[in-house]
C-alpha cells in the first residue's frame, strides 16, 4: 500500500490542528478555530501556538510535536517565513494533509520557498492543499475548516475555486442563492493538490450531486481531461474560468499554435470531456441549484407549456439558443394535451393553453406531461392574467414537483403577487425565474450533460486500430537524425517519410537541387506541377514567395526554379536553401487543416478546421484534448464550418470524412507518443470525394526547443 495518504482523510479527518491558533478574534488563526468549532466537527481539534493556554476552552499545544495523537491536517495560518520550519515539524508529527492558509509563495514570485516546502512534504509523503487558500469545508467531515461564513447549508454541491477571495463570495452566495454544499475547496496555488485530485474523491463522493469549479490556470491539463470524462459520466461538473479573450497565451510556432487562444482551447477541451461551462457565476450557480434538485431526463424531447403565444416563441428561440430539442411528435403531443388546450390554442410544441387558461386547465397539462414518458423535461410559462388565479401557483407547482418524473422549470412573468409567489418557491429550492432564457439556460446546461453521458463513446480501439498501422520506429529514426543534426524543424523530404511512417498520402514529389533536375523531375511526375522552396530557415513558404503552383513546362520550371530562390533570399538574405521540391499538382478539393501540438498546460492538442494561406483571418477551427476516439474526432469536424463543406456544400459530392478522421487520429497518436515531436500540421490537406481519399499536400513538423 502507499505511503501517500487518501484523499478522504482531508475531506472526513479525525482530528485537525491549527498552527497558528490565536485567541484574538480579529486574527485568521482564530476565524479558522472557531469555525471548526461551531462546524460540529466530532474529530480532535489541537490549537498550537507558542503562548500555550486555552483558546476557545480548548488546550492550546505549545508545538505540534507536543501533541500525542495522530494528526490528518494541520491547517498552518503563521506568517509565510514561518512556514517551512512548521512543515518540517508537521514532517516529524507524520501529518497526513497540510493545509496552507499563508500567502506570499508563488502567487507574488517567492517560488523557492513554495518549491522547498512541497519537496519536504513530498519527502514525507504528506500532501499540500494551497498554500494562499481560505480552507476546505466538508458536509461529510461536518468540518468548515475556513476562514469564510460560519453557517454553510449543507447540502449536494461541491464547489473548487482558484480564487481566494471570489471562493469566499461564492460560500456567502451559496446562503441567498438557498444552495447547500457538500464541499468547498480553496485550491489557491495548487502546489500538490489540484482539481483533478479533489475531482477523484468527488466522483466518489455520494453526497456530492453536482460538482462547481472556478478556475484561473491549468497545469496538469491532460489529467484533468482524463479525470473529468470520468466524473462527468457520473456527475454534471461546471466550470467557471476566468481569463476569457486573451489570445495566443500558447507558443506560436505553427498555425496550431498561434490558432489556440488559451481560452478557445479549454472551452472545446471542456466539452469534449462533458463539463459545461458557464459564462459567469450567477448561471453557475442557477445551473447547480437546478441540477441539484432536477430529476434526471431519460431523453431530449422537452415540451413547452404556455398561456401566452410570444413567451413561448421566446422560449423556443432561447431553447435553440442553448441547444435544447423539443419535442415535435405531433401525434402525441395531440393525444396528451387536447383535454388541456381549447380549439383556438396550439397542440404543436410550445403548447399554447391560451390567455383563458386556469390554474385547473395548467394543472391538467402539467399532469398530462408528467405522465407521458415520451416527453423527457417541461418548460412551464405563465404569463399574468385576471383568470390564473396567482395565490394557487405555488400550490399546483409544489404539487407537480412532489409527484415529477422528470425535469421540469418554470418561468413567470407578472405582477407582484407573480413575484412573490417567485420567491416563495425559490427558496423551496423549485426552479422557477421571470426570465424565460434563464429557464432555458438550465435546460441547455442539462442537454448538454445529457448528452455526455448517452452519446460521448470513449471507443479507444479506435486508436489502437490505427496505430497498428502506423511504423513509430521509422518516426522516431528519421526525428533522431534530425535532431542529432542539431535541428529542431524537419526538412520537406524528412516530413514527407514521416507521412509515408505514418501511413498518410502525399502528392508524389522530388527534390530538385538545380534547374536540370527540376525539369527532369517534372517531366517523370507529369505536368503541371508545384514548385515549393526547401530551407530550414523558411517555415512560411508562401509568405516567403516559396511556392508556385500549376507550372506548365520546362520553361517554366526554368523561371518559376530562379522565381523562387529570388523571392526566398530576399525574405530572408541568410536563409540556406537545400533545393525546391517538384511536387504532383492535384487536382481541386477541400482545403482543411489538421494540427497536434503538446502544450505545455494541456498536453496533447489536436486541431481541425478551414486549411489554405487563410487559416489565421477564418479561424474556423476547433480543439480536442487527445486521446480521443474516431466518435470525438467526427464532433471536432462537425463543430466547424469546413464541415459543410465536407459533406457536399452547393450540390458537390460529398468528401471523405472517414480519411479526414483518421488523419486527425494519426496526428494525435504522432505527438502523443514521439516524445521529441512538439508540433505536426498538415495544411493544407486536400480532401476528395468519398471514397477517394486525401493528401497531405505540405507538412511542417516542430521538434522541441523550436
Ligand atoms: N506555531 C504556532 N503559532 C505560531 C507560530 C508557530 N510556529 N509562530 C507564530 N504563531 C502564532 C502567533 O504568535 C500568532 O498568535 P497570537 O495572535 O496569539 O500572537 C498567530 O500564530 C498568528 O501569527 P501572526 O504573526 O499574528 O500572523 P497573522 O495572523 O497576522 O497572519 C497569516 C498570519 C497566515 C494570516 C498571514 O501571514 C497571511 O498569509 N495572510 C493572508 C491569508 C490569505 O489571504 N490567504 C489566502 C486566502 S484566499
């Protein structure tokens, strides 16, 4: 068995110490006591502090080796020069989890003395939560071990924050918003312990129904990915990250890397693992409330209930907004709700029961849905009027929500009494709001989830089916030379044998090293052909005038050949020049983009999209976190425009698809296991129609260091 202690004794310890207890209650030290006071934490708590004593009428330890009991967290509130003296104390005390409130580490550059702490509590198998957090809180542990609000509702939504200070909000928040936690976790510097440790334990963790994260920065991202696509199977995960529109925060040295914002990256990464991202934390924390007391769909079929024509054509348009399906089974619909709606209201999805309708009449309809198993989820909106008697609302919506058999929301727009009657339900924990799109705001969040669990297929035989194919000895060869000749970036020749390694077609091409080899090489290849400069020093072939397409014949190989050499020099005077390559002309096809890149914070990112010299201006490119199966790679072709296209825009046939996935798998497989690979990208790759294939008309393939 490990050394390395189980999670779960910080989330349910035993027993707790408090380096840095204080008797002034002005002090954190005393905020973190108390709360785990008046927490009902039935486990041993031990204030430390020199001054010894009682605080809080409890037996304050002079030093943590004074105390004579086994300890799972010391929960360290002292000055951050004090700290690694107190560490190498908790070290010989063998305390299972350091809880390091302090700041002054890493956040403001003081990362030696960060570092120097996590190396010793690495050495003593003990792990670091923070330093620079507020604390944890633990329903289960019945432990608030934070220096936040001392009466958390407990309840089923653990909540991970970076942020300090928005993380004390957001538990503050959690009292108005009526949501009980089953944890709050301040992650801080996330010098140990990250996301993805807490995500392991909270996947677990049955009081745990729904799970929030507010994250500012990734560093283990490939992890994260694994992990969550495991907890969302089981739990709707949210996630809040801050740092939206800023671009390029990942190296630069191809497309696939200039391409990926950090930001656009980790929204495409989210959802393809099935967490659901929120815009901000008023839709986090409407999410969460709703999916902490919504029974779970068994389908994408939602109805829509409604007294007024133009609230219910807002809701449909916002439910097309968020990607929620409604339901459009005439038939049944008809069948089920024709006792509820007059001749003059609409039996087609939304479901008009008109301006005349009854507390009675939406009793009806609401029951009707409620039974009927084709409709998974109901929207229910009210407009006032002088016939719906607003007193009874609450007692129809309580009386529906105690027998519902799926997820219901309800939206009401009125008066006071309609506000009221808001309230009253809201703090019953009943989704209910005046703003139609929130309404469908939740349902989008609950599709979304809905479909992560249904359709996300995992399916690695895929990958594994591929790589059989592939010959990674001969990769790993041809990157070794290249690199043993000091060189980070493969020539053409040495990108196109990792195409033919990796089992990816090419147009058929020779390197010509002067002008009579170019025209015999044209001559044997067939006209018209492509002429394109060969130079380690020129990574941008067009930009540097270093292609020139559909030569005709050998006097124009002649002077495309000088063309070429004239431009290069004069983009970049020193560059050396290895020959131009004589390629086969292909004929048209879909221009597209496929890219993989290790990066630094979220490993091994595949990218496809919209290829040729205009990738940066269209930008219409998506992101996956890599591994993933052929099932994904289909969802990041189909999240682009290029898409369209693929399948036959204008009356075209439709492309290969198929070849396109297997081409986003390979790359993926190239920089997952060559480890001196960074970047890989086929731009453009020519797709045919189905059936035919594609080629890889130019590679550029980055080793490390680039
Ligand atoms: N072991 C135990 N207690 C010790 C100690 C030791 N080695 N050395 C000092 N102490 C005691 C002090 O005597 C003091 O107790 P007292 O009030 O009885 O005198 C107590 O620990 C706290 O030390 P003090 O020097 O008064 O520090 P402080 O309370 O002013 O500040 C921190 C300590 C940790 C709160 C502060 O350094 C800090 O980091 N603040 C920011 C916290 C933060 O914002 N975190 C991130 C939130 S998101």
């Amino acid at each position: 068995m490990s050394d390395v202690p189980d999670i779960k004794d910080l989330f349910e310890p035993k027993s707790i110490a408090i380096v840095g207890a204080s008797g002034n209650p002005d002090k954190i030290g005393y905020k973190i006591l108390e709360n785990v006071v008046v927490s009902g934490f039935n486990g041993k708590i031990f204030p430390v502090n020199p001054k010894g004593g009682d605080i809080l009428g409890l037996k304050t330890y002079v030093t943590i080796e004074e105390i004579n009991e086994e300890i799972d967290i010391a929960c360290i509130v002292i000055p951050s020069q004090l700290v690694y003296d107190s560490v190498l104390s908790c070290a010989k005390k063998k305390v299972k989890f350091l809880v390091i409130i302090t700041s002054g580490f890493s956040e403001v550059g003081n990362h030696e003395l960060e570092a120097k702490i996590v190396a010793v509590a690495k050495e003593n198998n003990m792990r670091i939560l923070g330093p620079n957090i507020f604390g944890i809180y633990s329903s289960r542990g019945h432990i608030n071990a934070t220096f936040g609000q001392k009466d958390i509702l407990p309840g089923s939504v653990a909540i991970i924050t970076q942020s300090g200070a928005l993380g004390i909000a957001m538990m503050g928040k959690t009292k108005t918003a009526n949501m009980g936690l089953s944890a709050m976790v301040s992650i801080g510097n996330k010098s140990d312990i990250d996301e993805t440790d807490l995500l392991e334990y909270l996947m677990h963790c049955e009081d745990t129904k729904v799970i929030m994260m507010y994250i500012e920065g990734i560093k283990r991202g490939n992890r994260l990915a694994g992990i969550l696509k495991q907890v969302t199977r089981k739990k709707p995960v949210i996630v809040i990250k801050a740092g939206k529109s800023k671009r390029g925060a990942l190296a630069a040295a191809s497309h696939t890397g200039s391409l990926a914002g950090a930001d656009e990256v980790f929204s495409d990464i989210m959802r393809q693992c099935g967490a659901i991202r929120a815009e901000s934390v008023e839709e986090a924390f409407d999410w969460c409330n709703f999916f902490a007391n919504s029974k779970i769909p068994n389908g994408e079929n939602t109805v829509i209930i409604t007294n007024g024509g133009g609230i219910g054509v807002m809701a449909a348009d916002a439910c097309e907004k968020f990607n929620v399906s409604l339901m459009d089974d005439i038939d049944t619909m008809k069948r089920i709700f024709s006792n509820a709606v007059p001749s003059f209201g609409s039996l087609k999805n939304p479901i008009d029961i008109t301006g005349q309708a009854t507390i009675s009449d939406y009793e009806k309809a609401l029951d009707a849905a409620n039974n009927e198993d084709k409709i998974s989820s109901v929207i229910c909106l009210g407009c006032e009027t002088a016939v719906l008697d607003a007193d009874k609302l609450p007692i129809i919506i309580e009386n529906i929500m105690q027998k519902a058999k799926k997820p219901f929301v309800f939206s009401f727009i009125g008066g006071v009494k309609f506000d009221e009657c808001i309230v009253q339900l809201k703090k019953k924990n009943i989704p209910i709001t005046n703003d139609v799109y929130e309404a469908a705001s939740c349902f989008g969040a609950m599709s979304a989830n809905y479909r992560n669990i249904h359709k996300r297929t995992d399916n690695y035989s895929d990958i594994k089916a591929i790589d059989k194919q592939m010959d990674f000895e001969k990769i790993e060869r041809i990157v070794s030379k290249v690199k043993s000749e000091n060189r980070n970036f493969l020539l053409a020749n040495e990108a196109s044998q990792v195409m033919e390694a990796g089992k990816i077609s090419m147009p058929k091409s020779k390197i010509a090293k002067n002008t009579e080899e170019a025209v015999e090489y044209a001559g044997s290849i067939g006209y018209p052909v492509v002429m394109k400069i060969v130079s380690k020093d020129i990574i941008h072939k067009s930009d540097a005038g270093g292609v020139i397409v559909g030569v005709k014949n050998s006097d124009e190989v002649y002077s495309a050949y000088g063309k070429i050499i004239d431009n290069c020099k004069n983009y970049k005077a020193d560059a050396v020049i290895s020959g131009i390559e004589i390629a086969e002309m292909l004929r048209p096809g879909v221009e597209s983009i496929v890219g993989a890149r290790k990066d630094k914070a979220l490993g091994p990112v595949v990218m496809f999209g919209l290829g040729g010299v205009y990738v940066e201006i269209m930008k219409d490119v998506s992101f996956r976190s890599f591994p993933f199966d052929r099932q994904e790679a289909l969802e990041l072709v189909k999240e682009t425009k290029t898409h369209m296209l693929l399948e036959g825009a204008r009356g075209e046939k439709k492309k290969d698809i198929d070849v396109v996935t297997d081409m986003i798998l390979k790359l993926g497989l190239i920089v997952e296991k060559v480890a001196v690979i960074s970047d890989i990208e086929i731009n453009p790759l020519r797709v045919y129609d189905e059936g035919e294939g594609a080629k890889a008309i130019d590679v550029r393939i980055l080793l490390n260091g680039a």
